[in-house]
C-alpha cells in the first residue's frame, strides 16, 4: 500500500529525516525521558523531541508515513533515529502497525517495578489535575475499591506488564525488544546505557563520565562535553506516602502478575 512508500528528501549535506529504526514503546513512567536523552548522547543516535503518538492515535495514524517520517529529526546514513512515545506498550493496536512499517525495528521498553510504576502515574495525574485546580482522589481512594484492588483503574492495568507483552510477542521475538530496567537506570544508568549501545550495536560511545549524580536532585544529570543538565522538574517528583496496607495489597496484587511477565520475558527483576 501507499502506507509503506516513504521517501525522505535528502539534503545537499547529506541529511534527511528518515523514520525511526529503533523506539522507545514505553512503558509510562518507566523513565522514558531518561532513557531518550541518555540515548542521545551517543553521535550515532538522532531523536524526536517530542512524544509522537503516531501508533496509537487514529488521527496521526491516518496522516501516514509520509507524516511521520517529517516529524523525525535530520540525520547522516550512519546516524540511527529513535522516537519515544510511552503509550505504545500498553496500546493493543501498535505492534501490527509498527510490524507493517518496518518488521525489523528494534524495540526498547523500559519498565519500573510495577506497584512504583502506578505511584508514580498517580503522581503525574495529581500534578496535573491540581494545576487546572481540578478535583482529585486521594492515591489510596484510587487503587482500592470495595477493599480490593481496583482494576479500573488505568494505571493499575498499565502495570500489568505480562497482558501488554503478550500483544508484542504476537509480532516480534523477544531478541527484538530490549527491556531495560527502570529501577538500575535510576540507581546506575551507565551500566543500562551500555547494554542499549550493544543491543542496537552502536559502537561505545557512552560514558561513565556523561553522568554524574545531583545531590539537590536526587538523581543522575547528564554531562555533554561541558554542558551539564537535568532532566525537567516534573521528572524525578516526590511521591505521596501511601497507607502501608495499602501498599502490601498492592505488592501481593502484583506478585502474579510479575511472576508471568518473569516466565515471559525468560528473566527477572528485582520488584517487591
Ligand atoms: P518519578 O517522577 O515518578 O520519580 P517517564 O519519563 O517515562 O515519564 O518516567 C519518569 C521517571 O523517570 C521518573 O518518575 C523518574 O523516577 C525516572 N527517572 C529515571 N532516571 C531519571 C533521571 N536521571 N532523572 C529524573 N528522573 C529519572
């Protein structure tokens, strides 16, 4: 189909904006941004900006992929493009869609013990609501209802990893989707830096000295050459204390789950 032409228009420097050989599918919260940045300090790697929604978003994804290929930024041949968009992962229509675009792309996923995952969705939402001043429930409201955990809940159901990568495995072999351990990249990003560079065979060019931990943020900055610079306020946010009963429902809700997205994947992480 017309769907699978796209020509990107070369520029005499030799730059064009070709479409993405490797994306970021998510999971939200996951440390996304961290992970694109973090990524982009290699000269092999261009990256989109901003979250593209071309996947998931029926209106984006009708424009084709003439449209997607121009929201990518310019790159030389030698140059890989990756976009990040965090709903991918969770979105049961995009892995045929990216499968059609290109059956090789190379997937990263990035992923967060699941009950920190949900805190830390919750905590976005409430900053959000709150600077509209609009109502919102209390974190504990949200995940339990009628004593148990509450399934309707989206966050809930975005942590439960397994569901969602069962629909991934309908097109692409896991040594084509890369998880990268949200809780290490916090702890120790160089280390999961290098494993990307070898899983999209990049030659190494990330540094331990590209990081270095901010006290007054409570997490790692990156260090370009002599640019240093953190990730935006709203990455890296306190979490409300939540009720302790109500976190051991949520460590036990999740054990299962986690134990099958475990035998899935065909590997472990440390998560409650
Ligand atoms: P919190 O703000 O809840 O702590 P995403 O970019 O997918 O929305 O993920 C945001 C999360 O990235 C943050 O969640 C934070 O824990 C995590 N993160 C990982 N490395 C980080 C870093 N170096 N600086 C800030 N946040 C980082």
């Amino acid at each position: 189909s017309s769907q699978k032409i796209y020509q990107p228009l070369v520029f005499p420097n030799g730059t064009s904006q070709r479409l993405p050989q490797t994306i970021i599918i998510g999971v939200r919260k996951g440390g996304t941004r961290a992970l694109l940045e973090m990524l982009n300090l290699h000269p092999d790697v261009t990256a989109a900006e901003s979250e593209i929604h071309f996947f998931d978003w029926e209106e984006n994804y009708a424009k084709g992929l003439q449209w997607y290929g121009k929201q990518m930024p310019l790159s030389y041949p030698r140059q890989l493009t990756v976009e990040k968009t965090p709903a991918y992962f969770t979105s049961s229509e995009v892995p045929e869609r990216i499968y059609n675009m290109n059956k090789t792309t190379r997937l990263l996923l990035i992923l967060r013990d699941p009950t920190e995952r949900v805190i830390s969705d919750y905590t976005q939402v409430f900053f959000n609501r709150m600077q509209k001043h609009k109502p919102f429930q209390s974190v504990e409201e949200m995940l339990i209802r009628n004593g148990r955990v509450n399934l309707d809940y989206k966050a809930v159901n975005r942590s439960l990893y397994y569901i969602h990568m069962q629909n991934w495995l309908k097109y692409f072999p896991l040594s084509q989707i890369h998880i990268v351990d949200g809780d290490q990249l916090i702890k120790e990003p160089f280390p999961e830096m290098e494993k990307v560079e070898r899983f999209l065979m990049l030659s190494p060019r990330i540094n331990a000295s590209n990081f270095y931990f901010n006290k007054t943020k409570g997490f790692y900055c990156l260090r370009d050459g002599v640019r240093e610079r953190c990730l935006h306020e709203s990455k890296g946010r306190t979490h409300p204390q939540v009720d302790s009963t109500v976190l051991n429902k949520l460590h036990e809700f999740f054990s299962e789950p986690n134990r099958k997205f475990f035998e899935t994947v065909g590997r472990t992480f440390d998560w409650h």
